[in-house]
C-alpha cells in the first residue's frame, strides 16, 4: 500500500512532530510505501525536516504549497500535486492542516486516488475569527470533506465540530491521539544548570507556557494577567518555550509593563529539549484560543506537572479540574490568579494533579499507540474498500 502524506510546512508544531512521527513509524510497517509531501519551511518558527535525515528518501517538496492565501500560487499547488499523485499513483492521500489538507484532497480526487484521509488538528473555523472567515472557511472544509474517505481527529471536539457544520458523518470519524515521546517526559527533572542559565532561582514558582508566539496562543492574557498574580504569588516567574513572529511585541509589551525580570522567553527550543525545560516548570498555563488539543498539555501532565487551560476545543480532554488541574473559561483571567494561587500553595496539590495526569497520559500519548492507530484504520477501511463502495460521491 503506498501512502502518501501531505502537509504545508514542516514548522516547529504539534501537527508537524505529530505528522512526521507518524510517517516515520508506519514507514516501519509490512507491507506500507510512505512518503511526506511538504511546502518550503522558513521563518521564527523553526524547521523540523532535520528528523527525516534518517530517511531521506521520504520528503518530497512541493515548492508552490505555501501557507498564505496566493490563489495563482494555490491553483499552481493543485496542479503539482494533481500531477505528482497522478504519477506515483498512490492508494492513499492522508493530508494534514487546513492549507494542504483542502489542496491536497481536491488534487487527490482529481488524479482519482481510491482512498482519501484528513486528519484535523484544530479547527478551520470558530469563534476566533470573524463570520466572513468562518463562512469561506466552514464552505471550504465542506467541498473537501465531499471529497474525504475518512477523518482522524486528535480531540474529540473536533469531530463534533465539523459534524455540527455539517462536515461528514459520525461513521467516518475516528480519534488517534497524537502520541509523542513519552521517555524523557516521565524522566524529567529540574536540571539545576539549565535553571541558572535560565536565570531561574530555587524557590521561584515557575508558570511555564509552551506555544508560538503568535496570535491566539494566550501571551497576551499573561502578561495582562501578570500584575495581579504577582501580587498573590511574589515569587512567580513565566516561562515562555517557543519563538514566533509577535516576538518583538509582546517583548515590548511586558518592557512596557516593567515585568522584564519576570519573563524568561527562550526562544525557539528543539523538540528534545523541551522535556528539560518542562521539568523547570511548577506548573503549565495554557491559554490558547483555537487548538485541536494542545500537545503541551500532555506532555506537562507526563512530566507530571499540573496544568492550567482555557476551555476551548480539544483541552478539556486531558485537563479537568480537580483530576489533572484546573480548566477556566476563555478569557477568564479572574479564575486564572486564583488556581494558580491554589497550586502554588499546596504543593501536595501540584503532585496529586500531576501523578494523577501522569498516570493518564501514560496510557494514551504513545507514539506507537499513534502508529498503531493510523495503521490499523488504513487496513479497516482497505477492507472495507474492498467490500463496497467508497463513501465519496
């Protein structure tokens, strides 16, 4: 069977570790042929193509799949990929994000390949954007679904999204959560090094971040959210993991607030070297506005560090108050201080939330629970193929 994965760019992301974690593992199953197929990787964000060095003759760029809106450009990208799939014609197409995911289908149906899958890793459309982006978008995700064999979300509320916007039907859903390297996760520690170079001190209480920085991602209620929580909790520092575009601004922001010796920002970190500043953290805030589910969670709750998040899309799947942590509505950052004063407070807290999603995660995040999960669904809908007709008209 030849798979043939799509996505726009190999940045540093969730979507991206999950993506190519995927194809390298199934690469390692009987009987598949899998392929990356991927845009140009530039900019903060940083690039992840260094992990398929290993297997280089996985990844084969396509250089007009870019992430901005260039409908001459896009057209050109469908015209690749159409001619790519109708030359190696594959058996199957398995795109991810919304970019790709919408070009890679429509080329997949146009160069007539038996079985198409999209994985959805956060939402096209929702309250995070205006009603004429939400309306191109959701009529976007509805001419690619018609063109869709199956979906694989990595949240629940995924499925129930799209089913509400009239994307698919329940049958053709199924959830894989997106496994990661658990190993270093369950061994992390504070590394005393790491802090000093950090500059953080033995008895701060470290609120860690993990995400872009870019719109949505919550860095903006932090800061706004800061004054007050220094105020409960003195010796609280934020530690922000990851690089983006609004780095300059939000560096401004908290100049302007004279908050600079409580901010550590680290700029981009590698994939392997997030565990270690994971284990610096007393906890996690996760703000974000629009996710699939936001990979940071599990992977703090695996460290087992508690974590504090908005109630949106796929994060109240693995943080639930009083289990795992604490789960506050968007924008709510009068229950943000105080849950944080709670964990800062109560140490036995902090480990029980943390054993607790530690113990959760263990069971779920495998990368070969992922591997597993994709390769078992392409063999179930290969014989279902087999035995009726596809559900696409």
């Amino acid at each position: 069977m030849r798979v043939h994965h799509v996505i726009t760019r190999l940045i540093v992301g969730g979507a991206q570790e999950n993506t190519i974690a995927s194809v390298l593992g199934l690469r390692k199953r009987p009987g598949l042929e899998v392929r990356l197929l991927a845009g140009p990787t530039e900019g903060a964000e940083g690039s992840l193509e260094a992990a398929l060095a290993s297997a280089p003759d996985c990844l084969v760029r396509i250089p007009t799949l870019i992430r901005a809106i260039r409908p001459i450009q896009d057209f050109r990208a469908l015209r690749d990929l159409t001619r790519y799939f109708e030359s190696q014609r594959p058996d199957v197409v398995h795109t991810h994000s919304g970019k790709a995911g919408l070009l890679g289908r429509w080329a997949a149906h146009r160069a007539r390949v038996p079985m198409i899958i999209h994985s959805i890793h956060g939402p096209s459309f929702g309250p995070f954007q205006g009603g004429l982006a939400n309306l191109v978008f959701r009529q976007a995700e509805r001419f690619a679904g018609r063109r869709t064999d199956h979906f694989v979300v990595v949240a629940d509320a995924m499925r129930q999204q799209y089913l509400a916007a009239g994307i698919g039907h329940p049958s053709q859903y199924s959830l894989i959560y997106s496994g990661f390297n658990l190993a270093p996760y369950l061994a992390a520690e504070r590394d005393a090094s790491l802090a000093e170079k950090l500059g953080l001190r033995s008895d701060d209480f470290v609120v860690g971040l993990i995400a872009r920085l870019f719109a949505l991602k919550g860095h903006d209620d932090l800061i706004d959210a800061a004054p007050e929580i220094l105020r409960r909790i003195p010796k609280a520092r934020f530690l922000w993991v990851g690089d983006g575009p609004w780095r300059n601004r939000l560096e401004e922001r908290i100049r302007a607030a004279g908050l600079e010796k409580r901010f550590v920002l680290t700029g981009l970190v590698r994939p392997d070297e997030v565990a270690s500043h994971i284990g610096l953290m007393d906890c996690l805030v996760h703000l974000s506005r629009r996710e699939g589910l936001p990979r940071a969670l599990p992977q703090a709750l695996a460290a087992g560090k508690p974590v504090v998040a908005y109630d949106c899309d796929g994060a109240r799947e693995v943080c639930r108050t009083d289990e795992t942590g604490f789960l506050i509505p968007p924008g709510r950052l009068d229950a943000l201080t105080p849950a944080l004063w709670s964990l800062a407070i109560h140490p036995d807290l902090r480990h029980r939330l943390g054993e607790t999603g530690r113990a959760w995660v263990r069971d779920r995040f495998s990368i070969e629970q992922l591997v597993e999960g994709q390769y078992q669904l392409y063999r179930q809908l290969e014989d279902a193929r087999n035995g009726c007709s596809s559900t696409r008209p």
